[in-house]
C-alpha cells in the first residue's frame, strides 16, 4: 500500500500544481523554460502513474475488504464509466456541444470515473486509489472554473456534427475497454466472462 499512496501523492501532487500554486507554476515556467518545466512535469507524473500501477497491483493481492459491494453497484458503474468515456472524447473532438456546456470534460469525466469504480469496488486500495483521483478531480473541476471565470474564457459554440462524434468515439472506446482491453488489464472483466 505504500507504494500506491507515494504514487498518488507523486501523480495528483504534479497534477494540483495548478489548483494550489499556480503562482510558482508560472515562476518555475519563466525561470527555467516552458520545455524544462513539462519534462520534470512530465516525469514525476510517469514515476507517480508508475508507482500507482505497481502499488495497486501489490495492494490487489491482499485485499482489505470494507464492505459487500451489491450488483446493482456494477451496472450503475457500466453506465457512468460510459459518461465518463464521452466526457474524455469530448474533451479531444473540435466543436462539441458537450465541451462548450462543461468547459472541462476530461476532469468531469475523471470524476465520474473515479465515483463509478467507488461504487462497484469495496477494498481499501480502492478507496485510496479513486477516492483520491475523486478530489482531486472536484478540486481541479473547480479550480480550472474559476481560471475560466476570471480570465474571461469563452468556448466555442458546437455544432451537431461534432457533438455526436464525440458520442460516438466515447461509446466506440468504451466498448472496446469494457469488453476487451479492462480484463486483458486489469483481469477484470466487467461484464463477466
């Protein structure tokens, strides 16, 4: 387990520079270059998923059970990780309407993920793993608004053409994480076998 909480504080730790410090962010940027300081970002960040990876795998063989998860809890889980894939797509497809409505679809989408896995799994490392991507996430939703609002950011209008390809690649790549690439993975599978 140590090794996951190290990851998690390494990872989302790069990842909240901007909700906490953002000040520094921009010192450290203009002193040493934007390229210096997305490399260093870049490789704590790598270290920080690597460790989380390791720690979880590690955790993942002892589990420490807190509660029975119900099955409902695995279909509610389906449904909002599909959210979550169609927020992500939106975040990369030009001129969604789902992008100019949120403004920040992949953290939303981050946060949908992370509350879908803490619905449908039960152990400790589970808890620690998405419940702090889940703050995370909150924190930075609500941090990246407020840049928004004071800098005065305004999102492209989107049409329906882009719309729905978003729709389409998010429902696209779910189905082929949730029916193929989560259990090679993960070795879960979940929608059974």
């Amino acid at each position: 387990m140590t090794y996951l909480i190290i990851g998690l504080v390494l990872f989302l730790g790069v990842h909240s520079v901007r909700i906490f410090a953002e000040p520094w962010r921009s010192a450290q940027i203009a002193q040493r270059g934007e390229r210096t300081w997305k490399g260093l970002y870049s490789l704590a960040s790598a270290v920080g998923l690597g460790l989380i990876i390791w720690g979880y795998g590690q955790a993942r063989q002892q589990p420490v059970v807190l509660w029975a998860s119900p099955t409902w809890a695995r279909h509610l889980a389906s449904l909002l990780v599909l959210i979550s894939f169609v927020l992500l797509a939106a975040a990369y497809v030009p001129k969604n309407g789902i992008r100019q409505r949120v403004h920040h679809p992949m953290v939303l989408g981050v946060k949908v993920w992370a509350l879908a896995h803490l619905l449908a799994n039960n152990t400790l490392a589970d808890v620690l793993l998405f419940g702090s991507f889940l703050v995370w996430a909150v924190l930075n939703f609500r941090a990246a608004r407020q840049r928004d609002r004071m800098d005065h950011v305004s999102y492209p209008v989107g049409t329906t053409g882009g719309t729905l390809k978003a729709v389409l690649a998010g429902v696209v790549a779910w189905a082929v994480f949730a029916f193929w690439l989560h259990g090679w993975l993960f070795g879960v599978r979940p929608f059974g076998a």
